[in-house]
C-alpha cells in the first residue's frame, strides 16, 4: 500500500509543533470567519492569503501555508452550521440546507443536539471525503500525467458544462456570468502573443484582474449588502453543549448511518464534479427526506434532516481538493483561492505535484485527517463563544469586516486600484446574488481563464483549427461527450417537462 | 435607527433590475467582440490570433443576455415582483457610500486614519452609540490591525501625513 506508507510520511510532516499551532489558528479563524455575515471560506481565505506570502518562502513553509488556508476553510465549514442551527442565518450557502431542520430543534430547546449532529455528521462527510482523497488522487494523477492540451481542455469543458447542467439557476444566466468571468481573466497581456487585450490604453488593466479582488468584492462586500436588506438586528437562541448531550445525540446518530453514507456519496461525487458543496447539501437533504421513514416530518426538527446536509457539505467541501490537486481543476471557490494561493507560492497544481512535491501534497492531506479532528474538538467546546460574536451587533461588525476586506483587497498587490475594483465587484456581487446570476461559475472562469485559453490554443496548434481532435482518442471524446451532455441537460430537462405537459 | 428605513415602496422592480444587468453583460460582451476584432479573431499562419477566443466569449455573452433579457420581457403583473424596497436600498447606500468614500480617503490619509474615522462616523450614524464606546471600538480595531500587519507579518499598508508625524512609517 503505497498511499498508506506516503500517507504516514505525510502525518510525520503535518506533526510538527509549528503545523499543529497553525492548525489550531486556522480553525478558529475559520470559524469565525464561517460566523461572521460577509466573510466566508472563499473570501477569507483570499484575505488571508496575502499574509502566506512570506511564510511560504522558507523551507517546508509551503506546507504550513497551505495547512493554515486549508484549516481555514474546515473551520468554516464548521462555523456555517452555528449561524445556521442557532440563528435561522446560514452563514454559509452551503448550510441553507441545514437550517430546515437545524432551526426548528433549536426553538425547541435542542439547540445543542442540533449543534452536535451537525458537527459530528460534518466530521464524518469531511472523513470519507478525505479517505476517498487519499487512495484515489494518486490513481487520477497518475492518469493525469499522460494528459496533453486536448485532454485538459476537456476537463476544463467538463468543469464549466457541469456548472450550467447542475447549477439550479437559469442556465444562460450562469452561462453569461461564467464567460464574463473568462472575459475578466483574458484582459491584459495575451500569454501566447504578447498583444495587449482588452486593455484600452490603461495602465491599471495591464495585469487583468485578480481572482482574489473578485472574490473578496462578490462574496465580502456583496454579502455585506444581502445581509443588510434583512435588517440591522440577529435573534438567535442560546446554545450550551455539555458532555450529556453530546454523549445522547451520540448514541442517537448510528441509526442514520444509511442516511450519513447516502449524502456522502453525494457529497464526494458532487465535489469532484465541479457541482460544489451548496447543491450536494440541497441533494442529500432532498434524498434523505425520500428515503427516511419520517420523511414527512422533514423541517419540523428532525436529527436526520440535520445529518443528511451537513454530512454532504463537507464531504463535497473537503473532495473538492482532488481535482484541484489532481489536475489543477478546483471544485469550489474556495478550493479556486487555494489553487491560487499554490500558483503564488510557487508550485504548479496538478499531476507532477504528486511526483515533484510530495512533502506538500501528503502533508496536506495528512493535514486534513488532524484538521478536521481538530475541528470537531473546537467547535464542540467553544459554541457559546463564537454564538457570542453573532450577538455583537451589526453596525458595529460590518464597518469592520468592510475594512477587513480592503486591507485584503489592498495587500494582493498593494494598489488602491484593487481596493476600488473590491468596491465594483461589491455592488455585482449584490446585484448577481439578487438576479440568481451564479457567482462561484464565474471566480472559477476568472482563476482557470488563462489556463483554459492556453489548452485550448495549444490543442487547436495540434490540430491545425479542427475541433475534431476534441474527440480524437476514447478518453478525450468521452470526457467532451459527457460534458456536452450536461451541457444540454437543462435543454433535455425543459423538452421533458414540456413534453410531458402537453 | 433611521425612521424611514421601513419604506416599503419598491424602489426598483425585478424587470427593471433584469433588463438593467442584461444590458450591462451585453454592453461587455459587445467590448469584448470589438476589441477582439481589432486584435484579430481570426485563424493566422501560425495558430489562432489573440482575439480567437476571446471573440466567441463575447458572442455568447451577448447571444446569453439577450436570451436573459427577453426572458425577464415576461416578468408582468405580481411576478414583476419588487427587487428592492426603498428602506432596504436607503440602507444599502448608507453602506456602499460611506464606505466608498473610506476608500477615496486611504490614499490621502492611509488606510488606519480612514479606518477610525469610518468605523466611528458609521458606529455614530447606523448604532448611535455613545462617543467612548465607538471611539474604543475605532481606535482598537485600528491599532491591532496596524500591530497585526505592520509588526507581526511585515505587510506595510498605505500610511497617511499622521503616521509621518508619529515616525511610523
């Protein structure tokens, strides 16, 4: 067993003093973040990120970083499922599923059962998750390594054609939201030809845009706004978990091991396929609820209709690392600000990490073993306290977390440019999240645009202009076959339903 | 809070606001097609131009927003539901302005000058909350920024006239 032997070599990296401290930090950041309204996984992390730079030029540095942004994002995903149990506020898209059952236990005081079936039934998904990461990365990036420019772009096409089959918004919406994304990424200097593009004659465009100024104005600033329009007051229950609940809705959670393993499945495969952790929690839940004997009883306060969202999430959260690893494909924004940060830090995602860095890439993933144990252990004893941060009010929390965002915003590059085009990308953010434009479609377009162009020019040099190379051998033709497919799904889905009106 | 922030009169209505950023993606896909065209869309001698890919960017971009737009045409009657009320966008701007001119001030008086007088003046406006209580929250929250960045991470952030004074620069 070779991943095992890696896998131990990678917990002897994760293990060092320095790692676990960061750990820590990581997770309690990330919970916060996860509370707080307008910081989330995405843009925390890409807040945060600028503050790697430094640590990720000493020796083993690299791994640290990326065990502190990635904590970040566990934490996170934890902390969705406070705001979410406690206060009807999914703090987190991802944790709107969990609010259905999630809220009404905790109006009738079972908030801290509610809490402990979500972080428990998170710590499972995020487990499986990291299980399925760990034996099948290797096997796809070893397949990965024959892939040449034709192959990639059909990943990159599988990437972006599952977003508009599986996304639940109109489709031409996220297909005009995902092509202003790869519109963003194509301004500036053309890497192939050198020409200027999209530029107009002005200096501040000459470098195109950041994914990370994108992500912090969509997901920050916009957030900031959404938040607002529901009023300046949160009214939340309490919460108080002691060793006694934990332990009874401990011995309660093994009768749903049918519904913990269905959303994982969902979870992982939604996760890989760039389908993301918001739609696998809305799946499982809708799942369970058909599968559970009390289905009917779904949104009334049901432990299961707690587990099935919450287990996928993570699962779907913590599986969207293998593609980014794998094949330098994410599977979430969050995911997307990662890849980022390892492109800064100096290290090409995809299949030759596996062979190049392996320090990093086991260290990693030995680090998500620890971290999301280090989660359940944080947020199972520390509930009150970041419930507390919630009941600081807003008007005092949004001039700070705005400022927050700018100084994230301004230390990407240090321009105040950026910090302006923050504000911008706020207000689209707002007006995209309103008009159900999809925003993570189009981070994703802004963080693969160059990557996706340069495979697509390169496959196109190979084939001299023919399309047909898409489909040249059977593994190129059928990952473009099945991206097609899902391209047309909302089409086939609309005839159906006509069909069947009429 | 301000009284008049129940206003629930609908400021814009969602066909409005649909037709609005249709117009706005139609707007960026037809820059994108013109500029594309200049730089050459076209299959040269040595491989696709610059503007190849980008051109079709732009044609679906507009091709999609024209298909939004005339979507959001059957928006009638109580679909055209409100898109924002009045109150809501009142408190929206109260956030977007103030916090625009937070960034029009950084690169004059750097950015933890700004953040004091924001977080307060906002605290003020938004909480009214009493002078002490909004000048601690204001200056603390600026101090440990400036000890988080500049002392801990070595990030030096835009610094104003004051700092000069203080020999913080």
């Amino acid at each position: 067993m070779d991943e095992l032997q890696s896998l131990m070599h990678g917990f002897a990296v994760a293990l060092t003093p320095t790692n676990l401290a960061l750990m820590f930090t990581g997770i309690v950041l990330g919970v916060i973040i996860g509370v707080l309204p307008g910081l989330g996984g995405a843009n925390g992390v890409a807040i945060l990120l600028p503050l790697t730079f430094s640590m990720a030029q000493t020796p083993g540095g690299q791994t640290s970083a990326i065990i502190l942004l990635s904590c970040i994002y566990w934490g996170a995903l934890f902390g969705g499922a406070i705001t979410s149990v406690l206060f009807n506020i999914p703090g987190e898209p991802w944790s709107v599923a969990t609010t259905f059952d999630g809220h009404p236990l905790a109006q009738q005081g079972r908030a801290g059962t509610a809490l402990t079936a979500a972080f428990t039934s998170s710590f499972v998904g995020a487990l499986i998750a990291v299980i399925v990461v760990t034996f099948l990365s290797p096997i796809v990036a070893s397949f990965a390594l024959e892939f040449g420019p034709p192959e990639f772009f059909a990943v990159y096409l599988l990437t972006f054609c599952a977003f508009v089959g599986m996304s639940k918004e109109p489709p031409f919406k996220t297909l005009a939201a995902m092509m202003t994304g790869f519109a963003l990424a194509a301004v500036g200097t053309d890497p192939v030809t050198g020409a200027l593009r999209f530029t107009f004659g002005s200096v501040y465009l000459l470098d195109g845009f950041d994914f990370l100024i994108a992500v912090i104005g969509l997901f920050g600033i916009g957030e900031i706004f959404l938040t607002l329009e529901e009023g300046l007051a949160f009214k939340g229950a309490s919460a108080r978990i002691n060793l006694g609940v934990v332990l009874e809705t401990w011995k309660e959670l093994p009768r749903y091991w049918l519904t913990s393993l269905r959303s994982s499945v969902v979870g992982c495969f939604m996760g890989i396929v760039p389908g993301g952790a918001t739609p696998a929690s809305f799946m499982s839940y809708g799942v369970a609820r058909r599968f559970s004997k009390n289905g009917d009883k779904f949104g009334s306060g049901q432990v299961e209709g707690v587990v099935a969202p919450e287990t996928a999430a993570h699962a779907a959260g913590t599986s969207a690392l293998l593609p980014m690893l794998t094949l330098g494909v994410p599977g979430s924004p969050t995911a997307a600000v990662l890849l980022g940060g390892l492109l800064i830090w100096g290290l090409q995602p995809g299949p030759l990490l596996f062979v190049e860095q392996k320090d990093f890439v086991w260290g990693l993933i030995a680090s998500m073993y620890l971290g999301n144990i280090a989660g359940l252990i944080v947020v199972l004893t520390c509930v009150p306290l970041f419930a507390a941060i919630l009941r600081i009010p807003f008007s005092v929390i949004a001039p700070v977390i705005v400022v927050v965002c700018a100084i994230g915003a301004y230390t990407v590059h240090n321009s105040i440019f950026d910090v302006w085009m923050m504000v911008v990308f706020g207000v689209l953010g707002y007006l995209f999240k309103k008009l159900q434009y999809p925003l993570a479609p189009m981070v994703l377009a802004i963080v693969l645009g160059d990557n996706a162009e340069a495979s697509f020019r390169q496959a196109m040099l190979m084939s001299q202009g023919d399309m047909s190379i898409l489909f040249s051998n059977g593994l190129v033709g059928g990952i473009t076959t099945l991206a097609l497919a899902l391209l047309a799904w909302p089409l086939v889905t609309w005839l159906w339903r006509r069909a069947r009106g009429s | 809070m301000d009284p008049n922030t129940d206003d629930t009169r609908p400021a814009f209505r969602a066909r409005t606001a649909e037709l609005a950023v249709a117009g706005l993606f139609f707007l960026v896909g037809a820059i994108i097609i013109f500029d594309s065209v200049r730089l050459g869309a076209r299959w040269a001698a040595d491989g696709p131009q610059p503007g190849y890919f980008p051109f079709y960017l732009g044609v679906i971009i507009c091709l999609s927003s024209l298909i939004n737009a005339i979507g959001s045409l059957a928006l009638r009657g109580p679909r055209n539901r409100s898109f924002v009320e009045v109150g809501q966008l009142r408190l929206v701007l109260s956030v977007l302005i103030p916090s625009a001119v937070f960034v029009g001030l950084v690169s004059w008086i750097g950015i933890y000058v700004s953040a004091i007088l924001y977080i307060a003046l906002f605290m003020r406006w938004l909480g009214k909350y009493a002078w002490w209580k909004l000048l601690s929250v204001a200056f603390g929250v600026s101090i440990t920024f400036y000890l988080i960045f500049e002392m801990w991470f070595k990030v030096p952030l835009p610094k104003g006239p004051l700092e000069a004074l203080l020999g913080l620069d």
